[in-house]
C-alpha cells in the first residue's frame, strides 16, 4: 500500500492507495475516513457535494457540517448528559467528541497512525495499515483519567445506498429488533419485531424517510455489509467481542437529502449510555485500561 499526502475538497488530507481500495482520510477531521474507493474506483461512502469541506467543531451541529464518509463516535452517538464517576455533570456532544478534533499524524512505511489526547482524561490512537487486500483500522482508547470513564464506541461508516440494495447481517431473518424510529410509518417505532428482509432492502419508493433498527441480542459474528444491485458487496469485518451490538441507520433522502445507509457497530447499542442501560447493555472504559476496536474495510462479490 502506498500512503501520499493530498487534499481533500480544501482540508489537508491523507490517501492510502493500495490495488484494492483508495482511502481518502482526513487527520484533522476527526481522523474521518472521507473516501473509499475499490479498485476500479467505485466510490461507497456517501458524498457531501459541497465544494468546501463542512469542519465541525465541538460547539456545531453535527449534521450542519460535512455529515458524510465514516466517522468514529465516540463517547456517544446522540447528544447526553451523564453523570461521572465522581458525581461529575458531563456533556457529550451529538456524535460524539473524537469526529470533531484535530489529530496529529504519523506516516511509518505503509502504516498511518493518528493520535489525540482529550481534556476528558483519554488518549485516541487510530493506526490504519492493508490487510489481506482490505483497510485494517485499530482504535485504541486508553482512560488515564483515575476513574472509570462511561461511553460507548460506535462506527459511523455511511454507505451510498441504491434502490434495491440490501443490508447484509449475520443474523436471520426473524431475529428480535428494536426500531427507534420510522419515519415512514410501515414499521412500529418503540416495538421489538421480528427481523423481515423488507426491513433491509433500500426501498427507494418509501422516500423521503428514514428509521433506525437496533438488535438487542449480540451479534454472533462481528460482520456487516451492504449488497448492491450489481452484485458488488461493501464488507465490515469486526471483532464481535468488542463490538457486540448491531445499528442500523437507513435514510432515504430526509437528512441532508442523502439515499445512504449507516453501518454502526457498536461497543453498546441505542445510541447513549443511558438509553443502552435501560437494555441492560453497559461497557465502560475502566480506569488504567485500553479500549481496543478492530475493523476491516473491503469490496467483494459475495458475502464472507
């Protein structure tokens, strides 16, 4: 793989170029990975058209900025209030503090490493290297703040969607699911459900809408993707262990006008810490420990 410097729109960005894919990453957005490409240059994550590049900062709406490609969310997803270890107020802000700062970067051979150290007592070391023809990427987030430190890690990867697409679980259909919401009404919001295909293929017809499904049992292999009409497949490999919770974000045409499909992982899933409680699902970062998340990025044929 070959790493070189570019530009991305006008921000200092990062390409990591390899037979495979193209990845387009941007160190001072958050580490964001802005584009990736196959390699016949096929580009999968949804694309903000504007000609300037939307910087969030940590006081912005999330969804005004850029809002695009694959960021990482952590301490939260939506915006909460919670209380520290030490009886602490902390605000967390909509998709989390880590997508809004600016990381130093380090370029070692065919490896990028991205480092930020938060005011919240936590180090974020994002290291992005190939792997078996894939984008490795390893979070590792280190709690040096003397107390527990209560978040969630959750990807925030948004694929460009066509009609007919279709998500790709490891879980059957009629598997128990929690939709959040649904704007278009044909599934119950706040109701646990039974998993249908029609739940997963992009059904441009339905639009403008959106919905968000959550799985409230842990995921049996650490695997999402998203199957194009032309049989092209974008993959998601994690470790399930780390990333035992399931979220799916499908908006057709509501948010910024996007037809894009959310694939989010996540340490522990509905969005908060104090939402994934009331499902019985908490997973600090502990106190003197590190947090380690593993992905893999590939396109392919077929589902692995």
């Amino acid at each position: 793989m070959k790493i070189s410097l570019t530009k991305f729109k006008d921000v200092f960005a990062v390409e990591l170029k390899s037979q495979a894919f193209t990845a387009i990453v941007l160190p001072s957005e958050g580490g964001k990975i802005a584009s990736f490409k196959d390699g016949e240059g096929e580009e999968f994550l949804v694309q903000n058209l504007s000609d300037k590049y939307g910087h969030v900062g940590l006081g912005d709406s999330y969804v005004d900025g850029e809002c695009s490609g694959f960021d990482d969310m952590f301490p939260t997803i939506d915006e909460v209030e919670i209380t520290g270890a030490d009886g602490e107020r902390l605000l967390y802000p909509d998709h989390g503090e880590v997508c809004r700062m600016p990381f130093e970067y380090q370029i070692s051979g065919d490896t990028l490493v991205m480092n930020y150290a938060s005011s919240m007592g936590y180090s974020y070391k994002k290291t992005l290297a190939e792997k078996d023809g894939k984008l490795s990427i390893t979070c590792e987030i280190a709690n040096f703040s003397g107390k527990d430190l209560d978040a969630l890690w959750a990807a925030h990867c948004l694929i460009r969607a066509e009609d007919g697409g279709e998500v790709l679980l490891p879980f059957l259909l009629g598997e128990a699911v929690d939709v959040q919401f649904d704007t278009s009404n044909k599934f119950a919001a706040g109701e646990r459900l039974s998993l249908s295909r029609e739940m997963l293929v992009s059904n441009f017809a339905l639009a403008p809408c959106c919905n968000k499904l959550y799985f409230p049992n842990k995921t049996p292999k650490g695997y999402i993707g998203y199957r194009y009409p032309s049989g092209k497949v974008f993959n998601m490999e994690f470790d399930e262990n780390t990333l035992p919770s399931i979220g799916v974000w499908q908006n057709y045409g509501v948010v910024k006008g996007y037809y894009c499909v959310g694939l989010e992982p996540c340490t522990v899933g509905y969005d908060t810490v104090v939402n994934a409680k009331k499902y019985g699902q908490s997973s600090p970062v502990r106190s003197g420990e590190t947090l380690s998340v593993c992905l893999k990025l590939g396109v392919g044929e077929n589902y692995i």
